[in-house]
C-alpha cells in the first residue's frame, strides 16, 4: 500500500474516476494502476457545495473490495463532511479531503483530528478565486493539500493557470512529507508547469479515461514526466 507521507516516487499520478466508464468500474480502476497510475482519486459531490452529484461509500467500498492494495483518495465535496468521516472510514478510504471553504482555522484543525483519528490521512483542498492564505491556519495539521484548478463540480473543464500562484505559495510551506495536489482540467500538456509550480501528485481525469484503454499508459507516464 502507497504510503502518501513517503512515496516511492514523485510525482505521483491519481486518475480521477469521475471520467471512467461507471458501467466497467472495477475494469477500468484495474486497468489504470495496471498501465502505472500510483493511487485513485474519488470526487464525492453532494449537489449543494457544488451542483452536481457523484459518488458515495458504496462505490469506494466496492473499489476497496476489488482492489485492496489500491490507494483511495477520496475528495470530498461536500457541506458537511465531517459527515462522512465515518462511513468512508468503513468503506476503506485512505485519504479524506475537505474543502477549506467549509472548514477552516480551527473547524479545519479539528477536522484533521477527527479524520487522523479514524485512520485516515487528512487532506485540505481549496478552489480557484480562494486566497491561499485561507489555508494557513490548516497547513501544519494535514498530509496533503489539494489545489483546484477548476471551478468544481464537473470533469472535462480548462485549467487556470492563475491557480499555480496559490500551488507555489502552499509548496515554500510545507515540508517535505507533505503532498501537494493539483486537480481540474490536468493534461500532458500543462503537466509540467503544474510540477515546475511544487505539485507532487497530479489528479487527471478525461485525460487519462478520454483517451482508449491502450493509450493510457503512455499519458500517465507524460503526466509524470518520464
């Protein structure tokens, strides 16, 4: 199992399964780790935060089920996500991601608590147009921080570059054993400006799933940089 504070390697590549075939889930999911993808990012959105809904415990239970040794990143989107603590916790998620923009200060270091306790890595996430200072009172107490470069909600939209400002300003923060995560319209071709910015971990979603089974492998490993 990935250990997120101490990879193998960096940068690590998250394939979000927003854009996945849901009627071939588990063949896909399988397919992707197969072509060197490092873990699975899962966007759970509860059609208030943002409007549109997605995915719950059962879908990263049945994942954990299938694939057991698979990192599961979910990301939570959500008003109230200390919510879901606890069932993602049972469905064997590894990382739980809230967004600053409903918990922050000391709502977000309490939340860090409460996910670390439940066994799993805590991690912020904040949108485009946030001031990245909103992170600072949540910085020292996660394992990652997840940079939007979209307005959440829906897969397939255009990267702002402004976001890369917010990913230097987390990166000359953070330490060493901590991830910095971009997600939102990531592709080979902006893939090194994102890695030049500090992000160590890339979420790509109809860049990788958008692309035939057999073509896959080869965008993962662009995204990465090899």
């Amino acid at each position: 199992m990935l250990d997120i504070r101490h990879p193998p390697r960096l940068p690590l590549v998250a394939p979000s399964i927003l854009s996945a075939d849901f009627a071939r889930m588990g063949e896909e999911c399988r397919g992707v780790i197969e072509a060197g993808a490092d873990l699975l990012h899962l966007d759970v959105m509860d059609g208030h935060f943002v409007p549109n809904l997605t995915m719950g415990p059962r879908l990263c239970e049945d994942l954990r089920r299938a694939m057991p040794e698979t990192f599961l990143d979910v990301h939570l989107m959500v008003t109230d996500p200390g919510a879901y603590i606890g069932p993602f916790r049972d469905a064997g998620a590894n990382l739980l991601s809230f967004h600053v923009e409903v918990a922050g200060g000391e709502e977000g270091e309490t939340m860090c608590e409460r996910i670390r306790a439940a066994g799993m890595s805590p991690a912020v996430a904040i949108n485009p147009g946030t001031p990245a200072e909103a992170l600072e009172g949540v910085l020292g107490h996660v394992d990652m921080v997840l940079v939007m470069s979209v307005v959440p909600g829906f897969s397939g939209q255009r990267f702002k570059d402004e976001v890369l400002d917010t990913t230097r300003w987390a990166r000359e923060r953070l330490r060493d054993d901590q991830r910095l995560e971009m997600d939102g319209g990531v592709c080979p071709d902006n893939a090194a400006r994102v890695r030049e910015a500090g992000c160590d971990v890339l979420v790509a979603a109809s860049a990788i799933f958008g692309r035939p089974p057999a073509q896959r492998g080869d965008v993962i490993g662009r995204l990465r940089g090899g």
